[in-house]
C-alpha cells in the first residue's frame, strides 16, 4: 500500500507559516512513498494582472521569491525526505513566463531562466515537473485546477465536475477548498463512482489582500491517498488555526524533538 501526500496553494511568500513547517516535519516522520506539490507553490505577485501598471509590477521580485520558496520549501522538504517530489504548474508559477510571453516574445522563446523549473532548481533538488492529469495512483490523476474553465463555490463539487468530464477520479488544487465528492453513474446495482478531491490551501489568508478582509470560503488543508494495485483511497486533512492536524489518529503539531532528533506528534 503507497502513500502519497499532496500539497497545494502555498503561495510563497504568503504562506502560513506555522502549518508548512509542520507538514513538513510530518512529511519527514511519515516518510511517504511519494509528494505532490499540486500547484501555486509560488504566488508571484509582481507579474501578475493584479499589478499591471501599478508601481509593484516594476518593482521585481521573481527572484527573490524563487529564493525564498527553495530557501522555505524545497531546501527544508529535501532535508527531511528524499522520495519521489513532483511538482505541478499553477496558475500563480506561470506568471514569470506568461508575462514574458506577453511582454517579450521575441525572450520567451528562448529564456529558460525564468520558467517554473528552473527558477526553483527542480534539477537540483531532484523535483519532478509533471504535466496535468498526471496519473499517479489507480484510476486517479492530479491537476491544478486552471486548466479547464469552470469554478463552483461548494467545496468538492469542482474538482467532481472535471472528474465527471475526465471520466476519472480526480485530485486538485486551485480552489483552496477541502472536500472529497462522489460522483456515481449505473443502476439495477452495477454502479461506477469516482471522486473529485480539492486539498484545501496553506496559505496565510491575511496576507490574500484582494479578499480585503472579507470571507472567502476556503479551506485549510491537505490531502493523503492509501493507493493498492487497483485502486486508491483519499482522505482530506484538515489543518486546525494552530497549524495542528490528525493522521492516523494522531495529532502532528507542535515541533518538539525528542532525543532521536525526529518530530515528534503533539500531545
């Protein structure tokens, strides 16, 4: 039985700080078989529409960014796990190179520098860049979410939406809601069902100034999958204000070390 751990929307620099450092330390006691990092690991705010014309679009910052994320996520994730790492592109990674697209065509071609997987050093930290509906468990793919239009504001129901139209059970991000949805299809007792999965966010929702301290219905979390030989199961974690969260009965939260150096679970 594979475990496999799945991440989404970090959006560095505007992460939560408290619950990646601890699922991360979780993610070095539990030793999953495989991570997924399913998207907008890196917000990237200065080339986006948001800040057109503003004085922040001439202000840089994918560099800088890009440090922080390997120097937040990528360095302290491989010093604490060495499995498989793919990672896919959200809608938020790709600015640097849409807007080099937009602006710069004539660059864009040629400029590998500022694409996603060299910007955060995939090759040197052993990072995988998969591509949509990658297939990684029986009867399940991964997407980010942006891919295909379409957005419903019940947790679940997008990720089952795009999982009906794929006709497979579907994992993704993009929405920074939490929630598992079934879809069936059948009768007289011969039913097929698949799922839908969306892994909730880790941002800091402080720091999302176009929510301009308003509500948003999101979610904070992640997701971890039982996958056998012929199917897969999902199970969404939610993580609690603290940054706290249960696996397996167990809850993971503060970081105390014990004096085998590993995390060990809160009490």
């Amino acid at each position: 039985m594979k475990r496999i751990v799945v991440i989404s929307d970090t959006q560095m620099p505007y992460e939560d700080k408290r619950a990646v450092r601890n699922i991360i330390n979780f993610i070095g006691d539990y030793q999953p078989d495989e991570v997924i990092q399913i998207g907008d690991l890196v917000d990237y705010p200065a080339p986006s529409r948001w800040t057109a014309g503003t004085r922040y679009e001439f202000a840089g910052g994918v560099i800088r960014d890009s440090e922080y994320a390997k120097t937040n996520f990528m360095a302290p994730l491989r010093s604490v796990y060495d499995g498989p790492l793919k990672i896919l592109k959200g809608n938020h990674d790709e600015r640097p190179e849409k807007y080099l697209e937009k602006n710069a065509p004539a660059l864009a071609a040629d400029d590998v520098h500022y694409r996603f997987e060299s910007l955060l050093d995939f090759d040197g930290f052993g990072a995988d860049l998969v591509e949509p509906y990658y297939p990684f468990a029986p009867g399940w793919v991964a997407i980010h979410g942006h891919e295909s239009p379409g957005l419903n504001q019940v947790a679940g129901r997008t990720a089952a939406m795009k999982a009906k139209k794929a006709g497979v059970s579907l994992v993704m991000g993009h929405t920074h809601r939490l929630a598992v949805s079934p879809e069936s299809t059948g009768f007289g007792g011969k039913l097929k069902t698949i799922y839908g999965f969306e892994v909730g966010h880790l941002m800091d929702v402080r720091k999302a100034g176009y929510l301009k301290n308003g509500p948003a219905n999101w979610q904070r979390g992640f997701g971890l999958f039982y996958a056998g030989k012929y199917s897969a199961t999902p199970h969404a974690i939610p993580v609690e204000d603290d940054g706290s969260f249960v696996v397996e009965g167990e809850r993971f939260g503060e970081i105390k070390r014990g004096n085998n150096g590993k995390f060990a679970k809160a009490a």
